[in-house]
C-alpha cells in the first residue's frame, strides 16, 4: 500500500544512510560542506505574453476555486504556500480544501513551512487529495508523517535550500498561492501594510518567479498600484479578494515577551558576554539571532554592551523584533535586514522606516547564487535539540526521532563568521548533548560555540576563538566536562531510542543532497519539549 | 458492605507532583500489599530515555525502606533521581511503611567547610519543595543558598519537603554557595534538624526567634545529632527576628550561642505584628534595622537585611542594597537569581572607598615594615580602628574579586 519507494541507501560523506530516490527523483548524496558542484542552468518557468492577460491590467477572479480551475488544477500537481502569517494563516488550508473539493488528488503541498493551524491536512492526506508534504513538519503533522502514514516521504529544506531547490528545478511549482496583506488588481502585492500585515513577503519570492502559475490572495485591496511591492504583479496570474487572509492576532505578536528563566536568561547573557569578551562585538560589525525567548533576552543584553563600549553594528539581521527596532531607533545599528518580521513594532518599522528592509531567501540565504548575506554575518545565535561531541547538531527532530522543527534558516546561519548554538544543557532529564545526533541537521565543522547554562564550549576547530576569550573570566570548558556533568547529574547516559528501519523523511542540505533521513517513529513517547530556533 | 470495608483498610499514601505544567518533580502513589511483591508501574515523559533507571530506583528505594509488598503508581514530568528518591520516601512513608529506614542518594563530595566570617553579601531563596529550582541554583553564583522549609513550604507538604531538601543536600551541587537551610519554627524545626544535621549543612536560619532560649534548643539539637552522626564541620546559625520582642531581645539572641555567625531581620512579620504597612524606602522599620546592626556588631556577628521583594525593580533593589550596606548590613535575602549581581554590585565598596582604604593598607604595611608605631598618610595620622575598618575592606574586596591579584585573579 506504501508508496514511498523504498530505494537503495547508500552512507554519505558525513556517515549518515541516505536514499538516492525521493519521491521518484534521483538524489546526489552530501559530499561535505562544498563538496557538490551544480552543473547546467537554472529552471525556467514558460514563457508568458501579454496577449494572454488583460490589458487594463485586472487580473481578479471571483474567488479561489475560480482561480484555481483557470490555472489549469490537475491531480498530481504541486500548490505551494508560505508561512509568513505564521500561525494566524487562513490562505494555505483553504487552496487545500478548496482543491480537494474540487476533485483534485495526490496533490503535494510544498509550504515555506507549516504550523498548527494547518493540521486539517492530516484528513487531506488520509482522503487521499494530498499526497504528501516538502516542507517543515511539526505538531500533529509532524506525528503523522514519523509514524509513516505520509505516503510520500517528507523533505525539509532551508529557507535557502527551497529557493535553491526551485530556483535548480529539482521542485516544480504548478500553482503558487501567495497570502498577501495588501494587493491590487495586478497582482502587485506587500506584507507591511493592511489589517494582516506580517511584514516580509520574501518567502514567496521564489514562486513568484518560478511557478507556473501564481494566484495573489488578499483581504485589502488597493487601487493600483500596490506600493511598495514586494512582488511583482507582472508574475502573478491571477488576483483573489477574500474577506479575510488570516488571524492578525496570530500572526504577529503584541509584544514578544523575553525569557524568564533565570537559567535561559544566563545562557542569554553569557552569549553576549561571550560575543562582547572575544571581540566579535565592535564597531561595524553584525549579527542575526531569532525571536525566541533566549535570543531576545541576548539581544537585549548585547544591546545594553554595545551601548557601554559605545560600539555600533553596521547591520543586523531579522527575524525582527521589538528588540532589533529599538537598536535600529537607538542607531546602534544601520540597517535591519529582515527575513521575517514578528511582531507589532517590527511590523511598523519596516512599514516606515527604510533602513529597515525586507529581504528574501535568494539575497539572504540562496547556496547556488553568488554568494549570499548569512555567510557576511559575523555572529549568529541559534537553537538546538541535541548536540554531539563532534558539534554536529540536530533541528528537526527530538532525540525520540519525532519531527518536531523546520530547518527554517538554522542551515545557512551556520555559514556566520562565528555560530553559537545557545542551549539548555538538558530538558527535564534529557541531555542534550549526545554521542551523536538523531537527526544530522548541520555538519560540526560550520558549529563554532555550543552556550549552556554550565558554560561555554568552543570547536576546538576555532583556535582563534579560544584564544580570545583566554583569560576572561568566562565558564569555557570542553564540550566532553559539560556532556559529563549533565550526565552525572541525569543519573547516566540516556538509553538511546530504536527506531524503525524505514525513511520517512530526508534533510537536504543548503546545495540540495541529502545529508540525512528521519526515520520511522516506533514507540510513543509523550514527551513533545519546544524549543527555540530554527525558524 | 463487607467490599467497600476491605478497600478502606488498604493502606494508600502519595507525594510529589505531575500533570498540567509542572516540570522536574514526580508523583508517587503506594498502596499496601500483604501479598505479591513490588508492583510498579510507570508513566514518564522521559521513559524512552530512563524508564528502566526510574523502576529501578524506585525499587531499590522500596527494598531501603524494608517494605516487601507494595504497589507504587509513578507519574515522572521528568524528575532528576535526588528528586525521584525524596518523593518515594515520602509516598512510603505516608502509607505508613518503612519504620525509621532512610533510603539516601549517593553523596557528592561535599564543598570546603564555612568560616564563621564569610562573605554573605547574597542568600537565594529556595522554595523546599519545588526542585526544579535546586539544580541550577549554584549557577547563578549567590554566596549562600537558602533551602526553605518554613515559609514557602505549604503545612500539609512539611515531610515532603524536608526529605527533599536532605536529600538535595546531599546530591546537588551548589557550587561555591553556603548551604543553608530555614528550618520551621520550634518545635517542628527540631524535627526538621533531625534529617537535615546529618548531612552537614553549613548554616541554619532560625525563624520568628523572639526569646535566646529558642537558640539554645536549637543548638543543643544540632550538638547532639551531630555527634550522633559524626558530623565534625561547623554547623552555623542565623537568627531570624521577625517580631517587636524579637527585636527588642536582639543583642541576647545575638550572643546566645557561640554557633551563631549572623543576625537578620524578616520584615514582612515585623511589620505585620507592627500592624503598619511595609513600605519601599523602609521608613517603619528602620528602628529595628538599627537596632539587629547594632545587636549583630556588639556580637561580633554579621548583620544580614531582609529581601527586596520587587523582582522587576532592579534600580529599587540597587538603592535598598546600597543604603542597607551604608547602614552596616553585610548581605540580603534574594528572591530570584537575577537580584544576585545587583545586591554584589551594591554591596561593593565604591572605587574612592577602596582606593582609600588601599593607601591606608599600604602606609599600615609600610609602618610595620619600618617599626613605626604611628601610621600616617600623608600628614595625617591614621587611627587603629580606621586601619583595621582599612584591612577589613581590603579583604573582602579581594573576595569580591574587585582587586586583580597577581596570583591569577579569582577562580
């Protein structure tokens, strides 16, 4: 009854078993941080005239399904979505059902990434109108698609890495539906402004560009032209006016709250610490750091030290906050050049001020570009499930093997100047620093700092990085006396999960071979810890 | 109904906590046998990871105790084993097994014995009986750790709490902190002193002490378990005045025992049996702030403040700290691990303080070197007590790690 091809494995350069067959397409396996070379040209969407579209530019349809029929809906074909509404998204579910009412099967959907509110696909799934999910996976459809019920296998790409794949046609887009704040009739659409306004639009940038066919969705729509756009009208085909495109209330939040764990907060603090001793902190420099409660509470306090030493940032990289517009408000630092806008404040601030840009995944993040700006930044702060002694690392899943995170951006953050993984160094009883991963999501050879609460442990790779914290007065320990400590404390080595012997999902890396595979999730296990980063 | 009379004679007691948000504790439930061995049976977030380690724990717990028959239902969110052992002792023991048998964790060795004068600029509180605050609290570097078992333990969970504390005395790492523990008022507190003795704490706060005769019972306990167990390091003690006679009694509870290394204030009870309101500048009890410095100075102990117990206003907490020292405070009480660094900074002596008591060290140093009797800087004549108040200062700021020392500094 399974589809999934249960095709060869073969051990890749970093040691994992990883299949050379996904979902029918042939796979190169990791051959090391640069070891892929690309070959050929880049995909092309067709070619479009004018004559086909009307020329006093409306572009509406009288709703989704009107438009999806016009775009040419057949079973098989592949609707991508984006996650910018983050969890208050209405559009993505909807061009699902909407789909599966009218017939359509074995569809794959293909998001930037998914949350809970779009856990009905389950029962699209089991009604067979969709076959299966590239993307990140967590919650209930993550447990879906570990226990093996996905009849497809799952592929989770970066940010980068999904440009990449689309932008290199190993993913083709039939029908991009695109959420947007703000449109008019031409397609020309922004995510700053309208009650929905989330701020960035960048993740759908590359289906705009390349999917065959792409419908904007909006609930506010201005008469033309749409400025600023973020995306270009001149790739949309069709233009759709609903009532309501998402939750505001869940898409961005009111105020994002820092930690209060004293434990988390002294990770937080360590880092900057960490960031200000070594020097990395200093005029003209940069960093990225996420939204969540640890890399806020960082944020906060390297803000506080830049202010001390009088010490500016050139530019800082969003996920943007509150946090991040205050230094922006402050001038300590340039620009803010933002991914993904998450709450309030930050969503005003890209709306007025310039020097707060949105960005996409093609100049942040793209592998098979030339060049992009995660490998300019000088310091990025990250999360991290699990840990091993080789500082290899693991995003997507628990140590259970149960998906549980997105690769979001985690993979081409790594290419920073200086990447710091900030941890707990265990949850409830569970260490998480291991032996080896469960889920290889990023080669140790790119991880430089692992922050815990019980110290700092620097690659021993980064000879220059433990030099110039020497003497400083910070916790720096191996990462061997951390994982031996948490060990003593746990009461020994956790015993180590079984899991089943069948792939249900793979991890690119950024350049598109597969550097590892999730495997099927045998015993249940209640535990289910969030955890910060990635995204 | 011959039925519903068997199931009420089966002997049933439980501990610990599970469920909803509660995190790093665990709730036993044992119901007496007469027959069919050790039942357990098991739910854990982490039971993929230390499901077996847990049963077995839990037996070996039971076996301790001498108890052959039993059925123990384990709900684990996750608890560490000092945790894990406390709460099956505690279940066992309300069922009313296990006799006077005591099941230990494992002792980690155990940190350098305190001196009577160290520094205890700031305690952490700790609640008794919420562990998943003991483990990270030596992270966050306080010069004292305060396990409580009076205030923040509720009544019905004493037992509970006090099993827990002995045994994060035990296998919990503190770091460089004094480990101190608020017992109850008498008489419970002589109970709690019988668990907590043996494993050698460094420091015991009494509370509500009003009379010197408290003390004397508390110490006369603390000899005799002591002695009982082998304990030979020095168990100290911290009276706690939290009433208008406590305060008035200050100097003879101060000197009523030669255990005693500081003397301290609870300012919520003091105000309260004042029957006015407390206040953030303190005015109300500024009489009897006075009064335990004086008390505590002409004891030649430390005087130690209440706690600040706005965790939000940390520039509050700074100036509390900052006039607590000017009136000769030594340390406070912290409620939360972020008020440490502030109540440090504020309990330093400013730059002009040190460098002047550093002159006056250096000309004292300078005349013993030449046999002169009579220290003087630059034309003035320094006395006695402003040399030895000089040294005294120097000293615990190269505690405090404000003087950089060749030696390599502090560890």
């Amino acid at each position: 009854m399974s589809a999934i091809a249960t095709a060869e494995l073969v051990t890749n350069a970093i040691g994992r078993r990883v299949p050379t067959l996904v979902n029918g397409r042939e796979q190169t396996p990791y051959a090391g941080v640069d070891g892929h070379s690309p070959v050929g040209n880049k995909y092309g969407p067709p070619i479009r005239t004018n004559s086909d579209y009307p020329r006093n530019g409306d572009k509406r349809a009288p709703d989704l399904e009107t438009a999806l029929r016009l775009c040419g809906l057949r079973d098989g074909m592949t609707i991508s979505s984006h996650h910018h509404l983050r969890n208050g998204d209405r559009v993505a579910l909807t061009a699902l059902e909407t789909a599966a009412r009218m017939g359509a099967k074995d569809l794959m959907w293909f998001p930037s990434a998914s949350f809970p509110c779009h856990e009905p696909v389950i029962d699209l799934m089991k009604s067979g109108a969709v076959h299966h999910i590239e993307g990140s996976m967590n919650g209930p459809l993550g447990d879906f698609c570990s226990h093996g019920n996905m009849r497809g296998l799952g592929v989770l790409r970066s940010h980068g890495g999904r440009w990449q794949a689309v932008q290199d046609g190993e993913v083709h887009i039939d029908i991009a539906v695109i959420a947007a704040p703000t449109a008019d009739f031409f397609g020309n659409a922004d995510g700053a402004h309208g009650k929905s306004a989330c701020g960035s639009l960048g993740f759908a940038l590359t289906d705009s560009v390349y999917a065959d066919r792409v419908i904007v969705v909006t609930d506010n729509l201005v008469p033309f032209p749409c400025i600023p756009w973020q995306i270009q009208g001149n790739n949309v085909d069709y233009v759709v006016e609903v009532e309501s495109i998402g939750d505001p209330s869940k898409i961005v939040s009111g105020t994002t709250q820092i930690t209060r764990s004293p434990d988390r907060l002294r990770i937080s603090y360590l880092v900057a610490q960490f960031l200000r001793d070594s020097g990395i902190m200093r005029n003209g420099f940069s960093f990225q750091a996420g939204a969540g409660g640890v890399a806020l509470a960082f944020v906060d306090y390297l803000a506080r030290m830049m202010k001390e030493a009088g010490v500016k940032a050139s530019f800082v990289r969003g996920g943007s906050t509150k946090y991040l517009v205050d230094m922006l408000k402050e001038g300590l630092t340039g620009y803010i050049l933002d991914g993904q806008t998450f709450d309030l404040d930050a969503v005003r601030s890209i709306a007025t001020d310039p020097r707060h840009v949105p960005t996409s995944p093609f100049t942040s993040y793209n592998f098979h570009g030339k060049g992009n700006f995660a490998s300019i930044v000088d310091a990025c702060v990250l999360g991290a499930t699990e840990v091993d002694v080789n500082f290899n690392a693991n995003v997507v899943t628990h140590s259970d093997g149960r998906l549980l995170h997105g690769i979001g951006g985690w993979q081409n953050c790594l290419f920073a100047g200086c990447t710091i993984l900030a941890v707990p160094s265990f949850r409830d009883r569970i260490p998480v620093i291991v032996d080896e991963v469960t889920t290889l999501t990023g080669p140790g050879e790119l991880i430089d700092v692992i922050a815990t609460e019980r110290g700092i442990a620097i690659n021993p790779k980064r000879q220059d990085l433990l030099d110039a914290v020497k003497g400083k007065g910070m916790p720096i320990r191996t990462i061997e006396e951390i994982k031996a400590e948490v060990e003593r404390i746990c009461g020994g080595k956790p015993a180590k999960p079984k899991l089943g012997d069948r792939p249900v999902a793979v991890v690119k890396w950024v350049d598109g071979t597969v550097l590892d595979t999730v495997w099927q999730v045998l015993e249940d296990n209640p535990y289910s810890a969030k955890v910060a980063g990635g995204e | 109904m011959p039925a519903a009379a068997e199931v009420s004679q089966v002997k049933r007691g439980e501990a610990g906590r599970a469920g909803g948000d509660v995190r790093s504790d665990v709730h036993v439930t044992v119901e007496e046998h007469s027959s069919g061995g050790i039942e357990i049976s098991l739910q854990s977030r982490v039971a993929l990871y230390y499901g077996d380690r847990i049963r077995q724990q839990v037996l070996d717990t039971v076996r301790e105790l001498g108890v052959e028959h039993a059925h123990l239902t384990i709900v684990d969110e996750g608890a560490l084993p000092f945790v894990i052992g406390a709460r099956a002792e505690t279940a066992l023991k309300r069922t009313g097994l296990g006799g006077s048998n005591k099941s230990l964790p494992d002792a980690i060795p155990l940190p350098p014995a305190s001196a009577k004068d160290r520094m205890r600029r700031s305690r952490l509180y700790l609640p008794g009986n919420e562990p998943k605050y003991f483990i990270n609290a030596g992270l966050h570097a306080p010069d004292a750790v305060i396990l409580d078992l009076e205030d923040s333990v509720h009544h019905a969970e004493k037992d509970a709490a006090r099993l827990l504390v002995r045994n994060a005395l035990r296998a919990v790492d503190f770091g460089a902190a004094e480990r101190m523990v608020r017992i109850n008022q008498l008489p419970l507190g002589l109970t709690d002193l019988e668990e907590i003795v043996p494993q050698s704490p460094d420091l015991i706060l009494i509370p509500k002490v009003e009379a010197v005769t408290q003390v004397a019972e508390v110490d006369a306990a603390i000899a005799r378990i002591a002695k009982q167990f082998g304990v030979t390091r020095p168990i100290w003690l911290m009276p706690i005045l939290e009433s208008a006679l406590g305060i008035e009694n200050a100097l003879a509870i101060a000197t009523g025992s030669d255990r005693i290394a500081a003397l301290t204030i609870g300012l919520e009870d003091y105000t309260a049996d004042l029957g006015v309101v407390k206040t953030a500048t303190g005015g109300e009890s500024l009489y009897a702030r006075q009064r335990v410095v004086n008390a505590a100075h002409a004891a030649h102990v430390q005087a130690i403040d209440s706690v600040y117990g706005d965790m939000a206003d940390m520039e509050g907490l700074q100036r509390w700290g900052e006039a607590s020292r000017a009136m000769g405070f030594e340390g406070m009480g912290c409620i939360h691990p972020m008020q440490i660094e502030v109540i440090h900074r504020a309990f330093a002596p400013s730059a002009t303080e040190l460098e002047k008591a550093l002159k006056i060290v250096a000309a004292f140093e300078d005349a013993q070197a030449k046999g002169i009797g009579v220290v003087s800087l630059g034309s003035k004549m320094i006395d006695a007590p402003v040399v030895n108040r000089a040294v005294k200062l120097v000293a615990r700021a190269k505690q405090m790690g404000l003087i950089p020392s060749s030696e390599g500094g502090r560890s």
